[in-house]
C-alpha cells in the first residue's frame, strides 16, 4: 500500500524562499512588491505568500510605503543604530554563553572559518558568507533557543544591509576580532567573550555609520557642531 505524500506547509515553504531572496540580495531594499508578483515568482498560490507577506511585516523586512504600497524594508539611519545597539547586546550575551557550553568540535569549525578568512579578503560574496556562518555558528553554540530566536531575526534585518567587509579595510580588522572571540572561547572565559563580541559588534557599526555619511550625508538637522 502506498503511503500518502507528506503535506508541505506551502506558506512556511513561501516565507522561507522570499526571505532568503531578502537575504540574498535578489530582492533589493526598496523594491515594490506585490501578492501577484511574488506568487507567480515563486510559483505558489496567492494564499501562501499573503500568509508569508504578513509574518515578513512582522518582523520588519517588508514594509507599507505611502503611495508605493508594499516595499523591501530599506532601514534609515535611526533604525540602522537600534539595530546594532541590539546585535552588541544579544551576539555579547551569545559569546558569553559559548564559552561556557560551545563543544571542541563547535570551537574548532569556528577557528576554521576564521582561519579561512584571509583568503577571501577581496571576494566580497565568500567574505560575507564565510562572515554569516561564523556567527551564526557562534549564535548555535550558545545553545540558548530563546537567545538564537532573537538573534535569528536581527540577523535577518541586518541581511537588509550591504555588506561592508571589503571596503576600507574593514575585512582584516574583523578577521581580528573574531580572532579575539575565538581565544577568548578557547580559554572558557566568558567575560572576555563577551567583551570580544561587543568590540566586535562596535566596530562593525562605526564602520557603517561612516559609510552612510560618505554615501547618504547627515541628517539635514544634524547640528553643525559641538
């Protein structure tokens, strides 16, 4: 007797495939998008990618635009800051957490990305990937579910940002600071990580707040002095 097919949840299955073009980069930031066009995209139903539109809203990456209806999250200057203020206090919480529960075989496939990552200096795309899987590597390993949940959508929203790890040597002052981490989860010393992870995580956003002043300007009432 033959078994049934076993039933696919068609809007989990939508909402993953539109959130990885998020994340991929093949819908842009600031893109227009509709229920039609995605569904005949991804070539599913209306249903599922209206059930996966409104979890997407959710969690910030689509967004209702005045007069352009529903976009691509394209995050300004404010919500940039919120975001990093949260990835520094989460991803330091997760390096804490590593160093006390991370396993030998966690701690030694993160010193294999990092010591990969030379290599890659001016491939932007392998840079990046190799940069996601090393924390998202270090998110598994502090083997917190609620911890990874949260950090699992900042992930995601940072997704809506271009990655920055080959301009203006950014690239190895990272490879330097997940040095850092990696020795600081070696020792099990989890007030080091911790700090390590924070450093890190300030860094990444005064280099990309430098980048938006050179590519975007200052707020037009930023004051002039101080």
């Amino acid at each position: 007797m033959d078994l049934p097919p076993p039933s696919r949840d068609l809007g989990q299955e939508a909402y993953g495939r539109i959130r990885a073009a998020i994340r991929e980069g093949a819908l842009a930031p600031g893109i227009r998008v509709t229920e039609t066009d995605l569904a005949a995209r991804f070539g599913v139903s209306r249903t599922p990618v209206r059930q996966a539109i409104a979890r997407l809203e959710s969690e910030g990456l689509l967004t209702h635009e005045p007069r352009r209806g529903l976009t691509v999250t394209r995050p300004d200057h404010q919500q940039v800051v919120e975001l990093y203020v949260m990835r520094e206090v989460l991803e330091g919480a997760a390096a804490r957490l590593a160093a006390q529960h991370a396993s030998p075989t966690e701690i030694g496939a993160m010193a294999e990305l990092i010591d990969g990552e030379p290599a890659l200096f001016t491939d932007a795309r392998a840079l990046a990937e190799t940069n996601q899987r090393f924390h998202g590597l270090l998110y598994l390993a502090a083997h917190n579910r609620y911890l990874l949940r949260s950090l699992e959508l900042i992930s995601a929203t940072m997704a809506l940002l271009p990655s920055l790890l080959t301009v203006g040597g950014r690239a190895e002052q990272a490879h330097a600071e997940h040095q850092a981490i990696l020795a600081a989860l070696r020792a099990r010393d989890g007030a080091a990580a911790e700090a390590a992870s924070r450093a890190h995580a300030q860094a990444a956003q005064r280099h990309r707040l430098a980048w938006l002043v050179q590519t975007v300007g200052v707020p037009f009432a930023a004051p002039g002095g101080d």
